[in-house]
C-alpha cells in the first residue's frame, strides 16, 4: 500500500514514472503496469488499485465462462450445437466483436465443462 501511495502522489505532481520507480525502489515495467491496470495517470488512486489487487488474488475464483451473464448459455448452446471448443474460442470475437469479457480460451471451456 505504501508504494501504492507514492505512485498516487507522484502521479498529479507531474512526476515521471522513472523517478517514481526510483523512490519505491521497483522495476520500471511495474510501476508501469500498475498505473496502467488501474486507471492510468489520470485516474489512479491508491485505496482503489489496494482494493483491485485484493479482489484479484481471491481464490477461488469464478470459472472464465461464469464470469459473464450471458456467455454460459451461449457457450452451451455452441457445444450442443457440435461446437469444439477451440472452435467456441475463435467464433466468440466475430459474433460479438465489442463485448471483450463475452471472450474465453478453448482452454477455460474445457475447465468450465
């Protein structure tokens, strides 16, 4: 969380993330990450990006089909259907090409069925 912290108060400052990473003493690609998974520079905030790292180390976590409401039924109605799930995986993007989470691996449809 103190890291965390330091980031948020460098971040409005205008500080770069090189003297950022410098002060906290980590890695520059993950003082990078961090900001850009939780919000980007002008969104980030410290409690919140504590509060998304809590909720995603969480075990045990969802199934990747369940974690969307309406991907369950479309992936069963696909396998019914003759559907393999390599073939599931590569249609989800075509039919719905603007619903990103509507997406799972052939990998985590056969850990759902």
């Amino acid at each position: 969380m103190a890291d965390r912290e330091e980031i948020s108060r460098g971040l409005p400052e205008g500080v770069q993330l090189t003297e950022i990473e410098t002060r906290i003493g980590r890695d520059p690609s993950v003082v990078s990450r961090e900001v850009g998974r939780h919000g980007g520079r002008g969104a980030y905030r410290a409690h919140a990006a504590q509060e998304a790292a809590a909720l995603s180390c969480e075990r045990p976590k969802p199934l990747a089909v369940d974690r969307h409401p309406r991907l369950p039924a479309v992936v069963h109605r696909m396998l019914v259907g003759g559907w393999s799930p390599a073939s599931i995986a590569g249609r989800l993007p075509i039919d719905y090409p603007d619903d990103h989470p509507c997406r799972v691996s052939h990998e985590a449809t056969y850990t759902w069925v």
